[in-house]
C-alpha cells in the first residue's frame, strides 16, 4: 500500500534491517514493488540485490513464510496446525495467492534447506510458522502475499527469472484442500551459477616488438611474443628490438646470446645491444661479463668483447652507472658514472682492477633495427655443383642465330680449358656445355635469379667479380641496363669489378642478364664462351612489428 512502512507491515525491527547489507534500500524497493509504484529501473535494482546478496534474498523468503504462514492460519488455521506446510495441496477458488503448488511449494523448501548458510540470528528467529501475533496486519486487504510468494519463487528458482515473475499478471485465484492422500510430488528447484569472469594473465616481463631478419635459435620469430623470463635466447640472424615492460627498448644485433631477468634487467652474455630508457625505466640494468651497467636516464650501448670474457659500455646520452664485476658476476669495485661521450671496459678475469676508459665508438653499436644490413644469397657460377653437371641457379636463354632457342641450363665446366686454369685459377665456370664446346661468335645471354624477399630494394649494395670469354656488354634486370665498358683485356678473356648497385630491384625474384659476346680468334668462325662469377652484396631486411 502506497505510504506505508513495509517494516512495519512485517515486523522485523531496525536492528534486522541494519544487519543486512543494503537492507534499507532492499526494503524501500520491496514495498514499491509489492504496491505497483516502481518503476522498471527499480525492479530490476531490486532483483540484482537479490542476486547479489544471499541475505536480502534470504529475508525476502522469509517474508513469505511469515505471509503465507498468516494467510493459512486465518483461514485454514487446523488444516496448517496438522499436516504442516510443506503437506499442503492448493487447488483453485478460495485463497487469493496468485501461486500454484509448484512455484510456492519448492522454493519454501529450498529457503529452509539453506538456512546454515547464512547464520544470522535476527534473521533465523523468524520461523516459517510464525504465528500472526508476530506481524502487525493492515485493516484492508494488501497485495503482498501474492507479489511475495512470486518473488520468493522466482529467487529459489536462481533469481533468473525474478523481474519476469514481478511482472506477470495476477492469474486466477487458488484454494487450499484438506491433504491429499498421496504427497505432493515437487520438483526440484533449479539452481543457476553465475559465470565467474576470467582472471587477466600476468603481464610479460619484455616481449619482441620488431624482428629485421631475426632468427632465435634457428628459427624465424613473430614479433608481439613475450620472452620467458630466464630462458637463454640465441640470436644467429639479423636484429630484434625487445620492449620491457617499465617502458625500456633494447636492440639486439646477432650474433647473440640474452635473457630477461626481470620487467627492468637484461643479462648479455655474448653481443652488442643499444638500450633507449624512459624516464620510467631509470634504474634499467644490464649484466655482461666484467661490467654491469645501471641506467640513470640515458641511452647507452654494451657489447662484449675478448672472447666475451670482458664488456664495453659507451654512453650516447643522459648518464650511467658503470661497475667492475668478477666471473661470478659480483662487484668487486665502487660504481663509477659516466655521461655522454664517455666509454670503459672491463674484464670479468680482472678480480682486482675497476673499468678503464677506452675510445667512444658508438658506430660499433646498432640502435636502430632498420639500419641492420645483412649479406645477401648471392649464385655464384657452379656452386656446389659437380663438375660436368647443369647449374640450376643458371641458364643460357639466348644464342646466335637461333631465334627459336630454347632456354636451358648452363653447365659447369667439367674440365675448362688450360688457358682459363693458367689465366684464373680456382674460378668455376659455366658454359654451353661441358667441355667448353667451340660456338658461333655472336651474343650468349645467360641468366640468374637474386631473391631479394623480405628485404628492402631500395637498399641494395651489390658487387660483382667476373670473367669472361670473351666480353661482357651489358647487364639488364627489372627494364633497367647497365653497360659495361671497362675491363682488363687479358688475351680472349675480359676481368670485370662490376657495382650493380644502380641497377632497379624490386622485392622478391630479380631476373638479371648478363649480355655476353663471344668472337673467334682470326680467320676462325667458332670459339668457346664461358662464364665465372662471384658476388659480395647486403641490404637492410625489412622490419616487421
């Protein structure tokens, strides 16, 4: 009834009320509810204190043991005195609950059954026979014994389903009938787990943020994976970029050997690293043999050096700590600072000296993983391939006077003639045959691939020796040409220092042509033609985050 105080309607006084976390306001919401004032917002705060809070559910079970105990003893008073509650059988036409066996019967009994579990003494001097003397009772009739009861039943079943159930229209009415020969069968109430949210994993101490080339212990790595804390890393290839969880970076160029020890401290047993430290990250520690290195807000490389027995570290800006170390690992001298511009070394054998000051170098330091440069797979002529056999990185796609030529696999010389041994010993050479066949003179196009796939073109720097039987005119790749006029004439061969640099790559497969012109000697029509290559060449890998 609008205006009235629920607790007084029930008789549970302040101290209850005050023992029950959010009591007051479970109440306030309640009596709304039961009066049909609340609103949509309201109802649904009511059903999540209830779901949340075993006592106000609790009492509000209570509550319909007190109001149907009242209603049966008013009106079927020696019927409830001898079968007891849980034995009654409500069937249509008397009494104006709302409920019918299966929705009151179960949910009374599961509100008994949990009574151990919230020990609370206020709460369990209320019994569910509570006789009507206990309960001030309005002069006119109240809804609440129906609301009650469906809000109790709702709250048994797993409070699922508790606004719905408030909500619903009042069915027809239900009486009471003297007890059934068979007891009324109940079934179970069915009890509904709310979902426990997933704990958060622990934060990785450092994870690698960007790889250029980067293989760890021979095999490629993905950028984004944390690093064990612990775990010996080996960096055969190329350059990775580690960033620490307080927010430092740390470059690592291969050959090396690492591990994290910490969200703040790296141990480097073998290689260079460059470290940039945030202001958040001061105290950043690096462990190297001979030298460990505490960061007091700069940006600083160490590398190990003398067979990694010793260390070196320079500074590049801000300021650092610098402290001799034994083989164990442990300090045997006073920490020294040093500020931009300066660098020591020290050797972990050296038990009884202190860092000594040695030249700044920081170009000995990589701090960027873009700047990396790695050497290039470069087909040399006949590598690896028996003498006699075809060279599969080479092929001969055009000849003389042959415009249907089709192109076909160089072939390894299998005994160069002894003029070529005499001129260039040890070269491998390729030709149209094996035992450097006598050909038409005219121009012979051999080919080969350079794979430039996860490198950055723009960055090529690509240097070539050749020789050649008898010249070379030009070299061709992509649409770009490079015409060669300058070699070392020596008799029928040519020597070539080629720079193919400016020549136009692209990522991935690169088909390059070298245009050569065989001519036979005076008064001949045919002469051998013949290739030897080697290559030296580097360009920066593409860098992936």
């Amino acid at each position: 009834m609008p205006g009235d105080n629920p607790k007084s309607r029930l008789g549970p006084d302040d101290a209850l009320i005050a023992r029950i976390p959010d009591g007051e306001e479970a109440w306030k919401l309640l009596d709304a509810v039961l009066d049909g004032q609340a609103t949509p917002a309201e109802r649904q705060r009511l059903e999540q204190l209830a779901v949340a809070s075993p006592p106000v559910a609790r009492l509000c079970i209570r509550m319909v043991h007190l109001w149907y105990g009242l209603q049966l003893h008013n009106r079927h008073s020696q019927v409830a005195d001898e079968v007891g509650l849980e034995q009654l059988e409500l069937t249509e036409g008397t009494v104006e609950s709302g409920l019918n066996e299966t929705m009151i019967l179960p949910a009374l009994r599961e509100a008994d059954s949990r009574r151990s579990e919230f020990q609370d003494p206020l709460l369990d001097a209320i019994p569910p026979d509570a006789p009507p003397e206990m309960i001030y009772v309005p002069e006119r009739p109240s809804r609440w014994p129906r609301a009650l009861a469906a809000a109790a039943a709702a709250i048994a079943l797993g409070m699922a389903g508790l606004s719905v159930w408030l909500l619903r229209p009042v069915p027809h009415p239900v009486a009471i009938a003297p007890p059934a020969t068979q007891p009324v069968t109940v079934t179970p109430p069915t009890i509904v787990v709310p979902p426990v949210a997933p704990t958060q994993p622990a934060r990785p101490d450092a994870i690698i943020s960007a790889l250029a080339g980067a293989v760890f212990d021979g095999q490629a790595a993905d950028p984004g994976g944390p690093l064990s804390p612990g775990r010996t890393m080996d960096l055969t290839r190329g350059a990775a970029e580690l960033t620490f969880d307080s927010g430092a970076t740390v470059v690592i160029t291969a050959p090396a050997k690492f591990r994290v020890v910490g969200r703040n401290a790296l141990v480097l047993d073998t290689g260079s690293i460059a470290a940039h430290v945030p202001p958040p990250a001061v105290g950043f520690r690096v462990q190297a043999p001979g030298l460990a290195v505490v960061d007091q807000g700069t940006n600083f490389g160490v590398r190990t050096t003398d067979g990694d027995s010793a260390a070196e570290t320079a500074v590049f800006d801000g300021k650092v700590e610098a402290v001799a170390t034994n083989a164990g690992k442990e300090p045997i001298a006073i920490p020294i600072q040093l500020t931009a511009g300066q660098a020591v070394r020290h050797d972990a054998n050296n038990s009884a000296g202190k860092p000594e000051p040695i030249a700044f170098t920081p170009a000995q330091y990589n701090r960027d993983v873009s700047q990396i440069r790695l050497p290039l797979t470069l087909p040399d002529t006949g590598r690896g391939v028996k003498p006699g056999e075809p060279d599969p990185l080479w092929q001969i796609v055009s000849v003389p006077n042959d415009p249907a030529f089709t192109p076909t696999a160089a072939v390894t010389l299998g005994k160069p003639l002894k003029w070529y041994e005499k001129q260039y010993p040890g070269l491998t050479w390729v030709s149209v045959g094996a035992d450097s066949p006598e050909v038409p003179d005219g121009q012979f196009v051999f080919r080969t691939t350079i794979d430039l796939t996860d490198f950055d073109p723009a960055t090529v720097q690509l240097t070539a020796k050749a020789v050649v039987d008898d010249e070379i005119l030009e070299i061709r790749t992509n649409g770009s040409r490079l015409p060669i006029q300058n070699s070392r004439k020596q008799g029928n061969f040519s020597a070539y220092d080629l720079d193919l640099s400016k020549l136009t790559w692209k990522s991935g497969a690169n088909e390059v042509d070298f245009v050569v012109r065989n001519a036979a000697n005076r008064g001949a029509t045919t002469s051998p033609v013949g290739l030897s290559m080697r290559w030296a060449g580097t360009a920066s890998p593409l860098v992936r985050r």
